[in-house]
C-alpha cells in the first residue's frame, strides 16, 4: 500500500461534510488532511457532531488554510452560491475538486440563472466541470480535475431513466417523475419545514413545477436522447431521514415486455457495482446508509405504461458517497474503495 | 330532538369499527345501540380499544344479536368477502345498511371476481347498492337501503378528478393516480407489512399494477366521463398513521390555466361542506381526524400537464367519517352532523 | 342555552392557541370573540394554522384591540415572562383571565426569579393567582378571577402523587420523576433541538437537574404533604408529537398492596371526570387528543417500590384542555362543555 | 495477514442473523463460511433480507449442516429456549460458541428456572459459560469456548452502574434502571405490540415488575458489590428502530462531586476502545449502528442524587456487534476489528 492520498473537505457543520467524514474515516486510501469551517473554526468537529466524539476529534480551520496544506483533492461541501467562489479560487491549485453543491451541474451560467435566479461568478468552470454520475461518465470523471457531484433526485430520475432514453424505447415527452425524500435533503438548519411536529406523521408535496432538479435531470437526460425531452418532476417530503424514492412513469414507443426491460437495464448497468436491478418494489431501507441505488422496472399491459422504481440514501448516492466514488475514479482508485458497507436495515 | 337513531356497528375489533365508535359517540342524533364481535363477544368495547375506558365500555355481542335488537341502521365493519354473507342476511331487515368493505362497490360481481379473486354470493345486492360518495350521489344516497362505502384511496382519486372527466376537460386515458397512504389503511392485524422495523424511516409501493381500488376509481370515473378512462393507480406506505395523499397527472385536451382550473373545481364543489379547494399544496395533517379532502389543482405550461393534490384521512373521510356523512343523508340528518370537528395538526 | 360567553384569545401563532380554537370551535357555550397576534395580525387565523381553512377563519387582531371587545374571558397563549406584562395591565379588567404559560404558577416572585432566572413585573399578581388543576383546586377556581394554567410536565406528576402525598403514604424525599414527552411542548417555533433529523428515530434526557418544573411540582405537592417534599425530575425528548408519561418511583412507609394503592386512587379522583384509574399500564395514545389523564399505580414486592404511570396530552390535559376546563369552572358551566372527544388512537 | 477464521451463523432470519452477517461482511478476518436457517433452508440470505442482494447471496442450510462445516467459531441467533440445546450439542465440537441468547447468562439453572419460567437442559453450560461483557471479563472471554452474550438492557445498566458499585460508591438498595428501547429489541415477528400504529407516536412502559433482564442486570453487578444489590427496572418503547437509553438514580453513601465521579469513569474505562464517557447527556443516534456505548454521569446537589445516563445501540454493543468484540477476543484479533464504523446521525 503506497502513500495515502491527502484530503480536504470544505465545509463541516453540514449533513453532507459530516457525512463525507463518517466514509472517508475508514477508507483504505486517504487520510482527512483538514476539515474547515468558517462559524466554528477552533472547535473539535466532534464538538459539533458528538457521535464522532473519540473517533474525529480534528480541530477545525478556517478555509483560508487550504492553500497551506499539501492537499491531493477537496470536496466543497458548501451551499450552492457560496460553492462557486471556492472553485473560483482553487481551480490552478494543485488538487483536484468535487463540488457538491449545483454550482456547475447544469450546461451553461444562462440556465443557471434562470433556475437558481442567481448569477454566476465563474462561467469558466462550465467547460471543465464533469458532472459526476460515474454509471454514465465513469472515463471522462477518471480524468478530470473538477466534478460537480449531482444532485440526490436527479441521480435516482437519470439511473432510473437512462437505458430507456439511451435506447429510444419510450417518449421523450410525458415522462413522470414523482419523488419522495427523507428530511436530510432539506440541510441541517432547523426551518419551519422540518420542524418535528410540521414532518412527523405529515407528507406533503413541495417545489410544484419550479424544482431545480427539474432542469439537472432533463438536460443530463438529454444527452442520452435523440429526441427533445421534457418531464414532469414532482418532490415529496417523507417523515424519515434518509432516503429517495422516485416513482417514474414512461410510455413505450413500440411493444415491449417486462422481461424486455429487466434484460435491458440488466445490460445497461453491467460492471457498475452500486446499481442493483431487483426483482421485487424496492424500499428506501433496502439502500440506506450504503452507495447503492436499486432500480424496479416493470410494464404495465392494461395500461400501456412503463413504471422504473429507483431508490438510494441521498446523503450516500445522492451527495456523500457518491463523491467518493467520484474521488476513487479520479485518483486512480478501486471505484468500491470505503464503500463496501451493506445497507442499514433495519 | 327527537327520539335519537338506533345504530348498530358489526365489526368492533378493527380500526374502522374503532372509528366510527368515536365519532358517533359525540353525534348528536344517534345513539350506539349495539356492538358484536364474534372474537370478543362478552368483553367489553374498552377493554379492546383501552382509549375508550369510561367513555364507552358496552359489552361486545355476538352477530346473533342484531336481529334480536331494535335498530334503525347498521354499519358493516368487516372484511371484504365476510361483508357480502351479512348484507345477503339483512337486506331485508327493517334497518338500513352502510358496508365499508369493498364488497358491493363495484359494477357487477363479473368484476368483482376478477378483482377480488373470488366468487360473490349475493348478485341482487348490486343493483341497490349505492356507491357511498356523498359528493357524486347525494340524491341516491338519501333514498338508498344500501351504501357501499367508497376505498380511501378511491375517495381521493375521483374527487381530485371528477371535475375535469365530468367536463371533458382532460384526456380520459393515460391519467395516473400516484398515492401514498399510511399504515392504518393496512388493518389492525399484525403482519410483516406493518411491522414496525419494515415501515418505519422506510417507504415503498406496493400492489403495482394490480391494486383492488385500481377498478373502483376506473369505473367510477368512467360513468362521469363521456371517453374511456383507464388509468394507472400506484399505491406506497408511508410511516405515519392516517392520511393519504394522492398526486395525480393528466393531460388537458385543450389549452387552460390554473385560474379556470379553480374555479371549476370551486364551482363543481359548491354546497358540498367536506372538500376545500386549497391554495397551497396540502398535508396530510390538513385533515387529519376530520372529514375534509383537501384539493389542490394546477396546470405547469413548461410540460403542459395539469397536476391534483388530494387528501383525506383514511379512517375519516376515508372510511368512517364517511359512512357516518352516508348516514346522515339515509337518516335525514344534516350532512355534517357529528363530523365537525376541526383537523387534529399536529 | 342562554347567549354564549364571549372569549378572547392572545396570541395565535403557537400550538397552545391553535389548540384552544381547534377545542373552542365546538365549544357549546362560548364563542371565540377575538384572536391576536402581533406578528400576524390582518391575516386570517386559518392562513397560519392550513388546517382551520373554512372553519376559523377570523382575521387576526393586534392585543390593543381586546380593551374595544366585549370579552368574558381571556386566554393568554403567550410565552412566559411576556405573559406577565398582559396580566398586569388587564388585571383590572372586567373579564376574567387563564394564563398559560409560566409566570404565576409558583409561590412568589423570588422563586419564580431564581427558578427563572428573570426578575417579576407583577409581584400583586401571585396573591390572586389561583394554580388551576381542578382536581386539586376545583372550588377555588370557580371563584378565581386569574388562574395560572399548570405546566405540562406538572400536571402528570402532581396528578400521580397527589394521593399518596395527601395520605402521607410514601417518603417525601427521594421521589424520582422520570417524565418523556413529545415535541410540541418545545413550542412551534423552529429550533435545532426540533429539528426533524435530531428527534427521528432518537431519544434523550434534557434539562436535567434544573428544569424549570421541577419547583412548580415540588412547591405545589409540598402544600399536601406534611413533610417536606424533595424530587427528582428528569424530561425526555420523545419522536412523537403529543403526549408525555411519566414514571415515578416512591418508597412507602408502611406495608402497602397494590390493591391498597388502587382503592385509594379510585376514591381520591371519584367525581372527577378527566382521572382515569387503568388496570394497565397506559400509553400516551391512550390519552391522544383528549384531556383525560390516565393513571397506573402498582406495588413492587421485590423492591418495595411503588410506581406510578401517569400520561396525558400534552397539548390538551397540559395545556389548552385543562385551560377549558378551567374556563367551564370559572364561567359556571358544566366542567367538561366542549371536551367530550375519546382520544385519538391510533 | 494469514488465513481468514471460518464462521457459521445459526439462525438467519431475526435481527441479531443480519446484524451479524452486516458487520462481519467487511471483517478483515473472517469469512462467513455457513448460515442456517430450518424454515428458510435453500433460500437465499438475501431472499430474505433484500438489502443484502449482490452483497451476501450466501444459500441457506439446515443446522444440521454445522457439523459437516469446517469451523472455527459459531454464533447462535436464536429465541431462548432454543438455544440451549444447540449449545448442549455443539459443546464438545472443534469450535467456540458466543450463544446471543438468554440461556446461559444466569447463574444457575434454578434462576433461569424462576425468570424464564422454563426448565433447561444443559445444566453443565452454566459451569463453563462466560457472561460475555467485555469491559468486565476481557481476559475470562480470551480464554473461553463457550460465551453467553450480554442482554441489551443489561449492558447499559451494568456498564452504567459497574464503576460505582466497584468503588461502593453507593447504596447497593434502592437503584432505579429506568430503560427505553427501540422495537427492534422486540424481535422480527409481527406481533400487537410491534404493530405500526401501536407503536407509532406513541410510548409505554412494559414488563413492570417482573423483565428477566432485572436479574441480569442485579446478578452481574452483585458481583461487583460487597453489599446486596437490589434494583428496580422498567423498560419502555420507543417509537424508533435502534438505541436504548437508561436513566439510572442512585444514592451516594458519601459526599462526591460530579468531577469526582467523571474521574472514576474515565479511569475504571481506561483501555477499553468502545466505552465514551461524554460531557453531554447522550442521544441514542450518538451511537446508532455502532458499537459504542456513551456514559454520561452528574451529581445533582439539590436532590443528593447519582444520575447515570447510558446508551447503545441494542443490535449492535447490545447484541451482534458485542457479539463480534468477544470474537475478536476469543480468536485473538485486535478488540476493535471490523468493529470501527462511525456511528449513523443521522
């Protein structure tokens, strides 16, 4: 076993740079070099995450004292806005970088600012940027120097949605993507919304037609699809923590069969050890707190539709772990390398 | 005040038995008047359902009793498949019946047996069965011997979409009715379903493409609507208690907005005390423990679809809490008589 | 029916207001005359609290309005230490007032500013203020202008040991109160510790030593026993949104049976419509939704222990119940107008 | 690193079988050599238990398979009563046992006898079984064949009260081990109690009296105690998957300060990897999915009493995970291997 690769993470008090230190503290390949943040800089990061009390104990910096660590790689575990100004700064430096927040996720500072009504600081990363889905970009992620680490919905729609599209066997148009998440998506910051007696025993729609991750997963889908696509995306809060359902409703061009599909996706996700094409409806518990994401695909012939259930935690696949998936392509690692943990269930 | 109405519930074990206790034991024209279990015969009502204690401990009674018993209506609280041998036995009875199984709800007993998997002994029943939605048949239910209870997830399914098939607004075939329901809509009984470690921090549907209330919202809807409908039902389980939310997609046939899509549904709804036409996106905790179905109706431009929220308590508007509405227009009572209470959130 | 009392409600935004309509709504004696809020006012009550859409929907008053409204009663539902500056300034006022928070429930205004830690603005106000817990006040109350309406956590323990306090039954120092309740007793407003991911699928002690009710139960159990009391008071965060059990642990002096404890429990709150003696250890859904407290006692020969399992809601029997009950004493109407619901379970 | 230790794992279907199977997956020791299971023979682990799909597809076989394995340590998951006579035929076998079950945990067959209220079979077990707590018997358990895993409660109790008792700190009478657990701990089987709405939102206290874990807990720490030791117990459950916490009271027999008592458990827990000792009041996600257990200790000078707050996580220090430390121990491992997963918060 060479030298351990030297690691940043930007960002501390979150649910995402939390959770990027609970994998990376037993990968076999890296060391957590820093951990920063700017409000509780000086405090012990198990100060602010007591479970890590006696395992984690580093002291926090402030970001400015990225620049003087020997770093091989940071991950940016910041909100989108602020991320931006981080890739900025550090993109000549010599360490590679995974945002995962939206700042470069969509194809162009325009569509940015369209659907984050806000501008951008920093067009330039656009042509860099490799969006981080590995089942799609896997070579092109091993060789960049920056990846924007999607987002959790659109990483169970486009998984869910991808060999359909790849192969044009349904319409581009119509799609229904109707997704449920647990309350960890919404961030550590106590709001209204995820006040305990507002989420508990309650389930709600939310962000009706103006979601975000509407435009990430239509565009990435996009690229797959000869023809135009244009979906539906309609999230839902869950009283759990973790956790993403997306039930996925699509309309066959030509005749096709169950069995036809399962075949197919079987294909498709040859080799891509985190995709688990199941026999049965998955649950979110049958993924939690591991890098999996379990895809169901079934034809409907009453009715013509074709349903895709996809399922991931969205603090591993959605965001943590899947940016150290990222992280073992880019440096050359094993892709499962500190993810072979099994689901937590129950 | 007159004399109240003599009532009688058959069925006390489960949680639409349990239901309709607690509400009518407040109604202010009726008075309970017998409770059976076979199961428990001699026990009393509280020692089962220990919430009750000093509130209503009748002791169970043994079927046998109801035809020793002076009674002026009777709700069936029983599973489908043992509802059909009851009402075959009381048809004839000088009380009128209100069964919340699914055992006369649909169009004939051919149907039935294709859904149900299981052969129907009473065919006569459903030609005076009236389907119990107070809001499609009023009129009918007044004059009726018989209601057949409407599903939960029915109940929210067609009120969301019976404006818009009754106008011809939308395209009557490639609707799909996404829901989510918590666990009481699973029974009282134990199983691994509902085993507490399987539903909570978890989700998951179930009963894809083959679920009972598919034919039920199919056929009620297709008597508003001048074309086939056929539509797609997804049921999921949620780990909360009470409530369903259904999210429901159609395509419109012609152009409209969000405004007019409103005030059809203000219109259709008027005079009718238990749906509120919402301007936000609804909770589950809207309505729970009272009788209301909230419904929030919008149309997205950027994909053209037109999208419904609806949502009920289960057990309320449901299942009891709609009887009990079915009870008040058989018995001449004010419609909202004993449901008035306000939603229990949180 | 004579013409029914006018009330006033201030403050609106919190849980203790919103139960009080959701109560007051069907109350059929009063009518709700006025609500305030500062922060909200000239919105609707409904606009804030969804789920009263169509029911209540008042517009909301800033509290200078209530010196220009014919009132006959006034709840404050107002945080303690603001709560005091209105009883002070409508002391005088020829409506009668049921203080909610904290600020008159203890023997003075020392204990109050040590316990407190905050100085008192109405010292006049304790001489008058009569603690409002029926069971043990009932006469007093019905001639009392200003009632202090207990703490939640107080209202279980002091119900549990009142008896055997009364009797001299149990040693006075060393009582343990191991209270867990659910999470609308930390308010409405959005804090980390309610954050939904902080109390899903988690449980811990807080406050420990220290919290506030601890001297509201100990100076109030004090005045029934001979000996001086000294406790043991530990809360629990619950995941659940309503409801609060406590268990406590007490050392007889004397030989004592279960079957004792039973018959004094059940001659002790005889006549008292809201004390339910269980033969089984009770579970806050027991309780849910109602103002009933239930209580379990039992005799450990093993040990010599007795315990004691008193639960209620937290929202209803500790709060905006026992304030309407309170209200049904001091406005000469039957003690439980308007709280007849059976709770709510499941 | 040499040759991987064979394991056979009897008993796959409950929660303590995949608890296991997840932990020793990603030993670096061990390999999983046999799973049993009567009811579920010739299945797939992962039939059974989905989440495990692609990770564990291990074949299922009958018991009667052990004795044709080749191995080196087995593990029994199974109901008490049960287990005992897997123990009796294995005892002289070329293997190390770690029973999960009650059986051989007692000191004598007439104590078992008392709380379990059934015979047992194996009377000579008692004589060679090693009460497998670690912190307490670490060189005991290195030399044993044959060790009784530790009960959930009893390892937060005991672990909670050793240093006190050891040292005669306080009195040896009149301890409260006041528990709450996670409805894991109640088994795999869907039972009333389980059931989703009876647990869901709501809390109880259970096995007043008379949990056979209070003689665990007292035998052990009798142990430890020149005095006779006589506690009283009481579990309750919470509404969550994982965790308990127990608050325990006891009484000092001299003066002590919280610092006082702070430093006998930093040092009586001295070199024992999995025992922290925290300055806050510890919350069951503090340690959930790990095998830690947190203690938090403070001295109320008001009351004169000791407050211990202990928690684990009951599947993992409380059974599987614990399990797996005395694996390590008996096979010569380091303590803490495949042991070092951060806790899961949330």
């Amino acid at each position: 076993m060479g030298k351990k690769k030297r690691i940043g993470i930007i960002g501390a008090t979150g649910y995402t740079g939390s959770e990027l230190v609970r994998i990376l503290v037993n990968h076999p390949e890296v060391e957590i070099a820093l951990i920063t943040s700017e409000s509780r800089a000086g405090e012990k990061f198990s100060d602010i995450h007591t479970s890590f009390r006696g395992i984690v104990d580093i002291v926090l910096q402030p970001a400015s004292q990225v620049e003087q660590t020997d770093l091989d790689l940071v991950f940016l575990a910041l909100p989108h806005g602020v991320s931006m100004d981080f890739v900025k700064k550090y993109h000549q430096k010599p360490f590679k970088i995974i945002d995962l927040s939206g700042d470069f996720r969509l194809d162009s500072p325009e569509i940015y600012h369209e659907w984050y009504q806000k501008g951008h600081v920093y067009k330039e990363g656009f042509d860099s940027a490799v969006f981080g889905l590995p089942e799609l970009n896997r070579e092109h992620i091993k060789q960049s120097e920056l990846v924007a680490n999607p987002g959790c919905f659109p990483t169970t729609a486009i998984l869910g949605l991808a060999p359909l599209l790849s192969e044009g066997m349904i319409e581009s148009r119509g799609i229904i993507v109707d997704s449920k998440t647990g309350v960890t998506g919404a961030g550590v910051k106590p709001k209204e919304v995820t006040h305990f007696p507002n989420v508990n025993d309650n389930f709600k729609a939310y962000g009706l037609k103006k979601h975000r991750h509407t435009i990430e997963i239509q565009d990435t889908l996009n690229k797959l699809s000869s023809d135009e696509v244009n979906l539906q995306f309609t999230p839902h809060l869950l009283p759990v923590d973790r956790g993403i359902l997306s039930t996925i409703y699509a309309r066959p061009v030509k005749e096709v069969t169950t069995a036809d599909l399962n075949a197919l996706y079987l294909r498709y996700y040859e080799g891509h050890p985190f995709v688990r094409i199941t026999p049965e409806a998955p649950s979110i518990k049958d993924v939690r707190a591991s890098n999996y994401c379990n895809i169901y695909i079934t034809h409907d012939e009453r009715t013509g539709n074709i349903m895709v259930l996809s399922v991931i935690d969205n603090l591993v696949k959605g965001a943590a772990g899947q940016a150290i998936q990222n992280m073992n392509l880019m440096l050359g690692f094993d892709e499962t390398a500190g993810l072979k943990q099994a689901p937590l269930n129950p």
